[in-house]
C-alpha cells in the first residue's frame, strides 16, 4: 500500500502493481534524490496529469474538460494549427495549452512553442 499525504485534508491508500523495471528505476531515483518512495511516486503523478482547471475562470472550465474527449488527431489538428500570436485571444492561448499537455499526457512528443517557431521559420 501507499499512503499518499500531503496537503489535503483527505488522504486515500492505494495499492498499485509496478513492473520491476519501474519499481527499480524509481527506488535509484528516491535514494539518490534522498526523498521517501511515497513522495517520489505523488510528485510523480502529479506532474504526470493534465494541467488542474480548478483555478480556472468558471466560463472556461467546462470547455476545457471537454477536450478529454477528444481524439488525439483532434487535440493535434488544435495544437498544430497555424496562428498569430499576437490575434490569438486568452481563450485560444489557454485552449491550445491545455491541448498540449492533453497529448503530452497521452504519450505524444508534442514539440514546445521554441521548436514550433524554429519550423516556421
């Protein structure tokens, strides 16, 4: 089991099967790194999920929970779409962002805004 605390008021155990090649890369990590198991493993579960929508204007939470539902060629297509920065609204911003770490999170290597630039330049 792995009690994962923190700062919530409510905590819950979970029991997770690791392959040995994982359980043996994130043990190396949590000894070097000299960070307990557990904290490595929420640290990185937390980094892994998409961005949190709490903290973003109600208006636009929905919307952006929708792109869960999306297929990855959609999410792609909205990420990869030719734009000008300086036309681009806070929503649109915000939309292709959420998009990006959607597909990152999927698997995808989605290339950042620096890398983005360089192929259109």
């Amino acid at each position: 089991m792995i009690f994962c605390g923190g700062d919530e008021s409510v905590s819950y155990s979970v029991t997770l099967e690791l392959p040995d090649r994982l359980y043996h890369r994130l043990q190396e990590i949590a000894e070097v790194s000299q960070r307990p198991l557990p904290e490595l493993l929420l640290r990185t579960i937390e980094e892994g999920m998409p961005p949190d929508v709490d903290r973003v204007r109600p208006q636009y939470r929905d919307a952006l929970l929708a792109l869960h539902t999306f297929t990855d060629q959609q999410l792609m297509d909205m990420v990869m779409s030719p734009h000008e920065e300086e036309k681009q609204s806070d929503w649109e911003t915000l939309r292709r962002a959420y998009a990006s770490r959607l597909l990152r999170w999927r698997g995808h290597p989605i290339p950042t805004p620096y890398e983005v630039a360089l192929d259109e330049g």
